[in-house]
C-alpha cells in the first residue's frame, strides 16, 4: 500500500468522527454551569432562612428576636426645623374633603355613628353665621336643626358664632356648646339634648378627655355632666391647650404674661403650676415664636399652636409651631410670610392619626403639616367658617 492509498484510507475512516468543541465552549458551558448553580444555591438558601429549613444556619446565628406584641415605628425626622410650604399645594384624599358638600338630611332624622367634623358656614360679606354641619363617618353631612343657639357674647357684647375649635368630643359622639348662663350638649348619635345651666358669659369649651371644660372672660370651670355641677380650675381660659385624651390628668396653657410667652402645667393634684418659658430651641438664628394665637393642641409631649414669628429679618409673619411642653423649646416651626394672608389666618385645629398638624390655611380651607417630612398639602378646600375636629 503506498502513501496515496494510506491518505484515502484515513480520511474515510475520519468522516464518521464528529469534531470536537473549540475549548472556548468548554469555558463558556463552565460559566453557565457554576452561574446556575450558585443562583439555585443562593434561592435553596433564601427559601430554607425563609422557611426555617437551615437549621445550621440559624443555630450559628443565633435564635430570631422575639416579635414585640405592639411594634414601634420611629417617624422619619429629616425635616429642617424651620419649613416651609410650597407655592401651590397638592390634595390629599381625605374623608374631610367632603366637609364642603350640601346637606343630605337633617341630624334629627339621620343621627351619626360618629361625626369627623362640625363646620358653621360664615357669609364673607356679611359675616352672617349659618346652620351648623355635622360630616359623619358615613360621608353625609348633616344639618344640626335639633337645637337653636345663640352667639357667645362677653359682658361687653361682643359676639362670636357658638362653634369653637374644641367642640367636638375626641370619640366624635358628642358636642358641646357654651352660651350665656348655659352649656348645651348634644349627643350626635341620638340627636338628644341637654342643658347644663352655668352662670356667667361663657365663651369657650374644650373637651379633656371625657371631662368638659367650660370658660368665660377669666374662670375655667370643669362641668360633670352627671350631676350638672362644676368646680374653678387655676387654668386661663383663653389659653387652655387641648389636651390628648389619653392624658387627661395634667392641664397646660401657653400664652403671654408680663410680655412673656410660655408654657404652664397645671397638676392634676393641684398645687403651684410649673412654668416654662418659650425658646427657640432648635431654630436657626434670627428666628422666634413671638406671640400666640388660637388653640393649642397637645400630643405626646409635643403642643401644636399657630403664631407671630420672627423669621430671618421678617417680624410679624404668620406660622405653625412644634413646642416641647416640658422645656417650652420650639422643635420645628413652619414659617407662612405674611404677604397675601389674613391676620390670624391659619389657626391649628388638631392631629392626625399619623401625626400631622390639621389647619385652618386662610380662608379657604383646611390643610395638613407633616412637621418630620416638612410635606403640606390640602385636606378640603371651599369650607369658609368655623371648624371644629375631634378633640384628641
């Protein structure tokens, strides 16, 4: 056999031997072989802490922390402590949007489970109070026809319309009205109601809890609704901060006496009252709470009120301020200018369940200050007049 026939001989035996792979799919199936392996490893390993499957593991890393039976959230606090709101404000979709609708029913015929505001109209060119409302959880909003009631007037005749920021007990079930000589109380979810004859001009009405609190020009008095008897308080009327309901014991006012603002505990066991002058606290230079005005409102250890400020070279803008009721420190404050607002226009009418500040922003609604975030935003727009919410 010579070289030629060698040749032939080869290379048909060779046509049946498939060539093999260039050794860079070798590599690449490598690859792919230990990425699939490492990601069901990784998802074996997820399911099994998942699941309690790996038992090595946890026993390595000890047992899992016991869940607590009521979980603390700590509130983001990247807010500045000075805030302020943006030029136009987005709506929030909340049930108290619905506070400016019409009336759907008289409260005599549709008594409410529980009412989230009380709103008394005000006609802007006259000043001419109207009908009471009352916004139940249902969405309705409800005319107060079961009682006539007149403005409050001090001895000097001046007059206000008879809703006041703190009418509206903090369970939404009842409201109460002063009057001269009277306090009237109307249960909202009966429509029944009941007079509680009390001497004097009264004027304001603050609910602590289930204890009402009922004031003239100078006297505070504690109404017990039981028996219709009421006992002096050593608390300033005009400057009674509404408590939260779960601590009804303790009373705080904040106002100016002698040119100085500040903050005064009176115990619930009696005894001298602690004072505690304003500060600026945690504010920049140049920026201060002057004077107040409105309703303060408590929760926790902080008071939500509406002011005068200082702010930078500005005297006498408008703003909202977070104080620390136990030292009188100012913690944040939102600072509103001045241009374009009415005196007094952005009286503080309560919190939210998370912890915002409810407003009165002008004249033509109700807004929300989320003081940790420094978010303000719209809750009802078009509701001119006197709001009261729940008090707590």
């Amino acid at each position: 056999m010579n070289e030629e026939d060698l040749r032939r001989l080869l290379t048909v035996a060779a046509e049946d031997v498939r060539p093999t792979r260039p050794a860079i799919f070798g590599w690449d199936r490598a690859r792919r072989v230990r990425r699939a392996r490492w990601a069901a490893g990784a998802t074996a390993l997820a399911v099994a802490l998942i699941g309690g499957g790996t038992t090595a593991l946890l026993h390595r890393a000890g047992p899992p922390p016991a869940t607590p039976a009521h979980p603390t959230v700590s509130p983001a606090t990247n807010g500045p402590p000075v805030q302020r709101p943006p030029a136009t404000l987005d709506r929030t979709d909340d049930p108290l949007g619905r506070l400016g609708n019409r009336v759907g029913a008289p409260l005599s015929a549709r008594p409410v489970d529980r009412a989230l505001a009380l709103l008394q109209p005000i006609n802007p060119e006259t000043g001419e109070a109207g009908v009471i409302r009352i916004l139940g959880d249902d969405g309705m909003v409800r005319k107060l026809d079961v009682v006539t009631l007149a403005p409050t007037r001090d001895a000097s005749g001046n007059e206000a319309v008879p809703l006041k920021p703190g009418s509206l007990s903090p369970d939404g079930r009842t409201a109460a009205f002063a009057q001269t000589g009277e306090v009237v109380v109307v249960d909202l979810t009966d429509a029944a109601v009941r007079r509680y004859p009390l001497a004097g001009y009264l004027e304001h009405v603050v609910w602590a809890g289930d204890r009402l609190l009922v004031g003239d020009n100078d006297t505070t008095y504690e109404l017990d609704r039981r028996t219709g008897t009421a006992r002096k308080l050593p608390v300033d009327p005009w400057g009674l901060v509404v408590p939260e309901p779960a601590r009804p014991g303790d009373l705080l006012s904040l106002g100016s006496a002698e040119d100085l603002l500040a903050v005064r505990r009176f115990p619930a066991t009696g005894g001298t009252p602690e004072r505690r002058p304003v500060t600026s606290g945690e504010l920049p230079p140049g920026y201060r709470l002057n004077d107040v005005y409105g309703r303060g409102w408590q929760r926790g250890n902080l008071i939500a009120q509406a002011g005068w400020t200082t702010t930078g070279s500005m005297n006498g803008a408008e703003g909202l301020a977070l104080l620390d009721a136990r030292t009188g420190a100012v913690t944040r404050l939102l600072d509103l200018g001045r241009e374009d607002r009415a005196k007094a226009c952005c009286e503080v009418l309560g919190w939210s369940a998370d912890g915002a500040v409810l407003f009165r922003y002008d004249l033509g609604g109700l807004a929300r200050w989320q003081p940790e975030t420094g978010e303000v935003a719209w809750v009802a727009r078009d509701v001119g007049g006197l709001v009261a919410l729940p008090a707590g």
